[in-house]
C-alpha cells in the first residue's frame, strides 16, 4: 500500500483524519510503563476532537478511573468551520439530548465535560460525559478553548495538520504537558527544534513500525493504493508522536560499536575499511547511518534525523541541525551568516542531519 502524506493532507486543507483506538492507547501505555501516576489528579484536555468521531473521548473516558483523572475535557470544532466540508447531519445522540438546538448544531463547538458518576452506576466512564454547545465554533484559539487549555495539566490529541506550528505554539504559550501527533518533518521546523534541542520536547513512543493509519471522513479521491480498501484507512508515512511526557524508550541508550570496530566490522561499506568523512564546511564527521554513529567519538557528529527515535538524552547532546528554517541551529558548527546551511562531504551535499555529541 502506498503512503500519504501529513503535508500532502495538509496542503489539500484536509484535516479530517480520524487516530485508531489501538494507536492511542498503545502509546498511553508507554508512558504509564515508565510511571503509572503520568495521568493521575490530572485534567486532560482534547481539544481538536469529537467524542462522535474520534477515540481519544473514549479512550480517556473508558479508562478515567484506570488513569486517575481528575476531569477529561473535550471539544469539537463546528461542522460549518471546518475546512473540508462533508454533508452534514447532527447525530442520534445529538438529536436526543434536551440541549439539542438545529440552530446551533452547525456553526457552535461543543464542549464535553467527565469529572464524575452522573448516572449512578458506580462507575465514571463515557455514559458520564456532559455536553453543552461552545459560545464560538470550538476554534482552538478562541478565547473560551484558550481558558480551558489554562485549566488543564495534559492536552492530547491529533491536531490539525494544516495548523501544527500553531498549534504547538499554542500549547507552549501555557507550558503544559502535551501529546500531540504530526508529521516528523516538522522536527526541523523553526518552531520545534529549539524545544527538541532544549529538550523540552520529544519523540514519543511511537506507531507501530512506524505507521500510521487514520480514518478518513468523507469521500474522496487517494492515488492509488493509499487507502486500503478493506479498512477504509489510509496510511500516512512519517508520522510521530510530540511529547513533553517521559517514557522508558528514550532512556535506553543505543548500543554502538567504537570508531576502530565500525571501521573494521561495520555493516555498511562506506564505512567498513574507509572509516568517517569529515564535513568540509562542518567542524562535525558524517555519520550516514544511526547504527553506525561511533560510541567513543569525542566531537560532533552528523547523523540522519531518524536518530531523533533513538535519542537518549543521557547518552547524546543535540547540537545543532542542518536544513532547519533559519539559522539559528548551528551553535558554532558553522557560520551563522553562511548562505549555506547544508553540510557538505567533498563538495557534495549530505542530507538533512542532525548534529550530536556523546556525553561523558
Ligand atoms: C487530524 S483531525 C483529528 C481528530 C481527532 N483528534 C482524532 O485524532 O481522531 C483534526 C481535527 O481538528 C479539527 N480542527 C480543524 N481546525 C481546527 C481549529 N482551528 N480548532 C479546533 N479544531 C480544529 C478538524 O475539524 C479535525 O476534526
């Protein structure tokens, strides 16, 4: 099956793809591996959702006594502000409710609300959940949505891809833990990779081998094999969990061989009897592959973006990244003034690296 893109969805102004079950509360899990208080006396905030459509309400709602929520709160975007527009049809769920208002069903967000056992069956979960419509159309920077970003510990979910560097910015606007899904181009963005470097952002645990499946809304066009015609998903390459919350996998250092072993017995022919380029513009070696960045190699180092999945902060120190939008990431590597912002191997250019230094 061919992949689609987070940026090709976001170019298109297509944001209505939907995050499987199983992906959620797989990399829930990873974090409460590493610490199962990560969600307790907390309020969680999903904004960007709709309990109606999407599993990040049911998970959290199912699971709130489990997690030790203190009060999940949700919020959908109106119908009518969306950029892809489907039919639209308010729900039986909807229809039922005494609050139900034709006149607002479309054009107002709506808010919902667990924080206890509303029908008294001794168990708080997804019956319990109140709602009520938005003021406005449930825009994540209205003031309203804005207000209950304030309130909450955590905010989780899957945001629109046509928004993710305001979205982001948004968030650490607050400081507040977060968890949000996107595309791992975006590592480099002049909005993310301070925070990576920083650490103050990460990668979280991750898709299954690294894939992504969401479920499309409404009908539509994919080049051929994208969407698998017996799931109705489509796959999405590159994609990736941002996070601020700890887990057990980036504290697992990668075992590597020292620079005389990848030399000697490395899997890689560049290497293997050739040992390591040093950049001509880059006070850094180039490293082409994360396997064989060399464990006791003192300096700086190039590596391929994807060592971000791997990346211990115990082990490594990040330095720096080429081909991110301004210049502001070489921290002495090269010229700031420089036009050039690639790194450059006898005259060629590498690809996008990142740069790293081994800790004591
Ligand atoms: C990628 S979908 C993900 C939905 C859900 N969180 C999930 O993962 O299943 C993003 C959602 O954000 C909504 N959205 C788009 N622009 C928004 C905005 N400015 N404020 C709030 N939500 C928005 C879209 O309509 C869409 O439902």
């Amino acid at each position: 099956m061919a992949n689609a893109s987070l940026t090709a969805a976001k170019n298109a102004k297509n944001d209505e793809f939907y995050t499987q079950y199983h992906d959620i509360e797989r990399e829930i899990n990873a974090y409460l591996d590493f610490n199962p208080d990560t969600f307790r006396g907390k309020t969680v905030l999903l904004p960007c959702d709709d309990p109606e459509w999407s599993n990040f309400t049911l998970f959290f709602a199912q699971h709130f006594e489990v997690l030790g929520l203190k009060k999940l709160i949700s919020t959908s975007y109106a119908a009518e502000s969306k950029l892809y527009k489907t039919p639209y049809q308010p729900s039986l769920f909807e229809q039922s409710a005494p609050q139900f208002d034709p006149a607002k069903t479309s054009v107002r967000g709506k808010i919902f609300v667990l924080d206890g056992d509303v029908d008294g069956d001794g168990i708080i979960d997804f019956h319990d959940i109140k709602w009520q419509y938005l003021e406005g159309d449930g825009d994540f920077r209205s003031r309203e949505v804005t207000a209950l970003r304030d309130e909450a510990d955590i905010i989780v979910t899957n945001p629109p891809f046509s928004l993710f560097r305001e979205f982001l910015a948004w968030i650490v606007a607050a400081d507040k833990k977060f968890l949000i899904i996107g595309s791992a181009n975006a590592i480099t963005y002049k909005e993310v990779f301070p925070l990576i470097k920083e650490n103050r952002l990460w990668l979280g645990n991750g898709f299954h081998k690294g894939n992504a499946y969401f479920r499309p809304v409404g009908d539509r066009e994919y080049v051929a094999g994208v969407k698998d015609a017996e799931t109705g998903l489509v796959k999405f390459r590159n994609c990736c969990w941002f996070t601020n919350l700890d887990h057990g996998r980036r504290h697992q250092p990668l075992i590597l061989m020292t620079e005389a072993d990848n030399v000697r017995y490395s899997r890689h022919k560049e290497i293997r009897g050739a040992g390591y380029a040093h950049y001509d513009n880059y006070d850094a070696i180039e490293v082409p592959y994360v396997d064989a960045i060399p464990s006791d190699y003192e300096g700086a180092m190039g590596v391929p973006i994807t060592f971000l999945d791997k990346y211990c902060p115990e082990q490594f120190e990040i330095l720096g990244a080429s081909e991110s939008e301004g210049k502001g990431f070489s921290n002495g590597l090269w010229h700031s003034e420089s036009s050039v912002s690639q790194p450059l191997v006898n005259g060629s250019r590498a690809y996008k690296r990142l740069f790293i230094r081994k800790l004591q």
